[in-house]
C-alpha cells in the first residue's frame, strides 16, 4: 500500500515506541515523515531505519512542551519539504499517584508535554493543514474515555487531548481538515515498562485496567494511526478510536 505518496507528516515522539512504529509506518506508505523529539539519539536511530528501508526522513530536536520551538519546527518542515499534510502528535509522558500526593512540578510537566504540545503544535500547522486539505492524529488513551485509579493527572491530559480534539474537528470540518485521537490500552514501549504503583494500592482497581486480550504492539497501533491519517478515513472526524483489546468494552 502506498497510501501516502507525496504526503509529508510530522510526527513527535518519534524517538521511541508508537511514535517510532508510525513514522516507520507512514515512511513505509510512501511519506517524507519530520520526525521530532526531544532524545536526539532516538531520533538518529529511526531516521536510520526508515532509510534502510529506502524511506525518506528528516529529524528536529523538539521539545514539545515550548511553544516557541513547536512553531519553530512547523515552519521548518513546511520550508524543507514544501507542504504538511499529516500531523502526529504522539509525544507523551506517564506517571501513576495517589490523587492526594500529586506533585505541582510533575502535574505541571504532563499538561506541558500530553496535552499543551498538541495545542501548540496543531494551531502551528492548521493553515498549511488548510492548504493541504490534511489530518490531525492526536494521541489520547483509554485513560481519556474510563476513569482509571492512580492516574488522574494522566486521564485529565488525555481526556482533554481528545475534546481538543473533537472542538478541532468541528471547528475546522468545513475547512477541509480532518482531526481525530487515538485511544490506546496498553501497549508494548518502554513507557509502560516500569509503571511503579502507590504502597497498599488497591489492585482490585488496578486490574481493571487491564485489557481482555493481550498487550497490543507499536505497530498495531501504528497502522491505526496510518488508517486515520489516510485518504481511506475521509470520513472519520473528530473520533475518539479506541484500540484496546476490549479494555473500554468491559
Ligand atoms: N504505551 C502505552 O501503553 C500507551 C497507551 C496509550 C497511550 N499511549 C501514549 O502514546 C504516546 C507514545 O507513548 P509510547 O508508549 O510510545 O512511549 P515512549 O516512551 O516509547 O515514547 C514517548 C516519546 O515521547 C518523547 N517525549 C517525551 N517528552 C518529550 C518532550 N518534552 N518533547 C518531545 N518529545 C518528548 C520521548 O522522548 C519518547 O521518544 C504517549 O502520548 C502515550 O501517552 C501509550
């Protein structure tokens, strides 16, 4: 499939995990991908693979969560690559407390980076969106649809990147401009590789949490961020598309 001939995205999170899995992906379907990030390496890493693959792949170091270098790197790889027509916003970060014992610093950092990005980041590149008639793919959560215990500052990020999302969609339908988030369980990266619980937690709770099937993989979730961002998903707008093992379903 070569859905994305001629298509430029810019995806942040690109370093790592789902974000790498999409830019691969998207690469993959015939896409110049921007890739974004704040760890340098990883960005080197997955350049290196989509060009193993004779893909084409461009790096920013960004940090998602500073409006100015959002702005700065929206102009960049609409001067390198002449258009933007995919936005991923995939960056992210997670940490689990007690609702009572959430630190300001740590509440402060996971709007800036899950939910503030994404607001800079889209506002930055909706008029080329416009000019392009392109896609915005928001990266959301399970946590954005169910409540989940020891997440409350995760699931107010993402429950707000998804009605960013479904507000973007209605205001810019006409306009040409599709936006939609992503509502994943868990997935395979190492953001969920060390999740830590408060003492005496509730696993009772804590298992609800869990999905019917197993963990998903990064590029399972890739290929429904590459469904949204495609020409095939014309008429999908302003959807919160959950992909998670029957996790929401139970
Ligand atoms: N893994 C899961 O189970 C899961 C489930 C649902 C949603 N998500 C979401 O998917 C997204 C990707 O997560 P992942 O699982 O691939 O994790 P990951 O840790 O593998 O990747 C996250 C990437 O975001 C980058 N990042 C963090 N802070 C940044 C900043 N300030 N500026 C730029 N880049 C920054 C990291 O460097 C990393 O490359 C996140 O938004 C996460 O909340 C993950």
């Amino acid at each position: 499939m070569q859905r994305f001939n001629n298509k430029v995205a810019f995806i942040t999170g690109a370093a790592s995990g789902i974000g790498r899995a999409t830019a691969v992906r998207l690469a993959e379907e015939g896409a110049s991908v921007m890739l974004a990030d704040i760890n340098e390496q990883g960005l080197a890493q997955t350049r290196q693979l989509i060009e193993d693959n004779a893909g084409v792949a461009a790096t920013i170091r960004l940090d998602v969560s500073n409006r100015a270098e959002c702005q700065q790197a929206i102009a960049v790889v609409v001067e390198q690559f002449g258009h933007l027509d995919v936005l991923c916003n995939i960056a992210g970060i997670f940490k689990s407390a007690r609702m009572t014992e959430i630190e300001e610093e740590d509440w402060n950092r996971m709007v800036a980076i899950n939910l503030n990005s994404v607001f800079f980041l889209s506002q930055a590149a909706m008029p080329h969106l416009i000019s392009s008639k392109g896609n915005i793919v928001n990266m959301a959560s399970t946590a954005a649809l169910v409540g989940q215990i020891y997440n409350a500052m995760y699931c107010a990020t993402k429950g707000a990147v998804v009605m960013l999302s479904k507000s973007m969609a209605v205001e810019y339908a006409k306009a040409g401009v599709r936006v939609n988030a992503l509502c994943p369980g868990g997935v395979n990266t190492p953001l969920t590789a060390n999740i830590s619980l408060p003492e005496d937690a509730d696993m009772e709770l804590f298992m609800r949490m869990m999905p019917l099937l197993d963990i998903a993989e990064a590029d399972e979730i890739a290929a429904a961020i590459a469904y949204l961002a495609s020409d095939e998903a014309r008429y999908v707008t302003g959807t919160a598309f959950a992909i998670d093992g029957g996790q929401t379903a139970n």
